[in-house]
C-alpha cells in the first residue's frame, strides 16, 4: 500500500501518526511524508521570539537570510524525527506560514503531489480543527480534500497521470474531539479507529524531542504531551498508548468486523484492563 501524509507542519509529520505509519512500514507499506508549511512563524524558537518584538534593525536580506538559515535546521530535526519510524520519502511544499489558506495554487501542488506519489491512502488533519478557516491543520485537511478531488481530473499543465485516492484518515490530536471554538461547534471529530501504539511511543517521544528548534527540548515535555495525547486516547481503549483516527469512507466487505480486542473489552479480566493502561513507559523515556 502506498500511503501518504500531507500535514501542516514538519512536525505533524510524525507526531500525530508516527506509530502508524512505523508500523505500516514494518508491514511493507510505502509511506510519503508531506509537510505543507515550514512551520517557522508560529513555533521555531528563534524567528517566532526575535520577530515578535521590532526588528526594524533588520534589513530584508539579513531577514531571508535568518529564514533560510532557519527553515534548514526545521527541516533536518523533522527527518531526523521520521527516520526514528523508518520514513525516508519526506517532502516539503515550502508555504510560508504567515497566511495559509485553501487557494487554486496550492490545490494544485497538493494535486500534483498526488499524481506522482499515488497513494492509496491519504492521512491528513481533520478539516474542522479550532476556527476552521484559519488553523493550519484545519485548512489542510481541506487543501487535502481538494487536492485529492483535483489529482482525479487531469491537468493541463501536469503532465503525470490522474490518481484517485482510495480512502482518507484523519490523524486526530485533542483540539479535534473538543470543541473550543463557536465556528466548529458540533463539528468536533469522532475517533472511528485506534491504533495501539504502545510498542514504540518510546520512539515517539524521542521524535518529538529532535524538534529543539520548536522547544520540545524543555526537560519532561516530550514524554508528558505522549502521556496526554496517546496516553489519553489509549486509555479510552484500554490499551497503554493510541493514535487516533477517523476514516473517512465506510469500509466495504463481506462480513462485519469485530477485533480480538473489542472482545476483550467486552469479556476481559478489568484488573488487566487497568493494568494495561496504568503503564507511564512515556514518561520513563531517557531523551538526553
Ligand atoms: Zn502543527
């Protein structure tokens, strides 16, 4: 299977999904990772603090230079992080971050990005994250969606051949199943698919620690936001730690699944249950 991500910033890359896709990986499965932004204004240490205050000071080229310089190091943290999970096929579409929004153009890059990776799985953002017209991870998971529309029609000036996506995910983090702001009210996501991810959320946080550039380096951060998100969404299921997703398109088979552990949840001992999720490995993880 040919899957690929397309998320907001480098670090989404990995850090909603990267369990998943270490194991699809494992499984023989392809996996492309596709950052949209260079996610450099709103988290990278040194431009976010620095451009917050005047930088009259600065001339044009010394600003460039700075982003360039900056962008390099982003870049080389987050495959660091990816190869942790086995991910060597990462791409950078290079949106500068201060205004994304869902435009012709950037469909288009998200199209062609399709045409040329043919995934058979798409895993982006869920499209109604916090405002949902202005959040990053909101808008690309609708430049996804129209990316994937766009990349079945054929374009003039691309060349490649028309893909048609077989099923979307959507990687789901905490601001997706709350809902904080009026405009996505009753839009918060449902996790329709966990996938345990106990077994490697010690690489997990190890990845999310290669983004000093962003501060993930503050001592203890790494391992509590794993505690949080996966540990949180693992123990919804019973399970130490989870992804969690939401398919887009109902499956087709058959018969009607029932997995091994959904009967254990039913029938099993609760003292194993609860032993399961009282396992804190995140936070025991040595960084540095
Ligand atoms: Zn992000």
């Amino acid at each position: 299977m040919n899957i690929l991500v397309i998320a907001g910033h480098p670090a989404d890359m990995f850090d909603h999904c990267g369990g998943t896709l270490y194991h699809h990986i494992q499984n023989g499965d392809h996996v492309t990772c596709a950052a949209i932004t260079q996610g450099l204004r709103i988290h990278d240490e040194v431009i976010y603090d620095r451009f917050r205050n005047d930088f009259s000071d600065l001339s044009q080229e010394e600003i460039d230079q700075l982003i360039q310089e900056r962008q390099k190091v982003k870049y080389s943290e987050a495959c660091s992080a990816c190869k942790l999970f086995g991910i060597t096929d990462i791409r950078f579409l290079d949106y500068d971050d201060e205004i994304l929004t869902v435009t012709a153009s950037m469909i288009s890059k998200v199209a062609k990005l399709i045409r040329d990776v043919k995934p058979d799985l798409v895993i982006t953002h869920w499209p109604y994250q916090d405002d949902t017209f202005s959040n990053h991870h909101a808008v690309t998971g609708q430049l996804a969606l129209a990316g994937i529309t766009a990349a079945h029609g054929v374009s003039f000036n691309d060349k490649q051949a028309a893909w048609n996506v077989s099923q979307v995910a959507y990687m789901i983090c905490p601001a997706d199943y709350r809902s904080d702001c009026l405009t996505n009210k009753g839009k918060a996501a449902y996790i329709n698919y966990y996938v345990d991810v106990s077994d490697v959320v010690d690489l997990k946080v190890k990845a999310i620690y290669e983004m000093k550039s962003q501060k993930y380096d503050v001592p203890g951060y790494a391992q509590k936001t794993t505690e949080v998100w996966n540990g949180n969404l693992g123990a919804r299921i019973r399970v130490a730690y989870a992804e969690g997703f939401a398919i887009e398109y109902p499956e087709i088979g058959k018969l009607i699944p029932v997995s091994d552990h959904r009967k254990m949840l039913a029938h099993g001992n609760e003292r194993e249950l609860l032993e399961a999720i009282s396992d804190y490995r995140a936070i025991q993880v040595k960084t540095e």
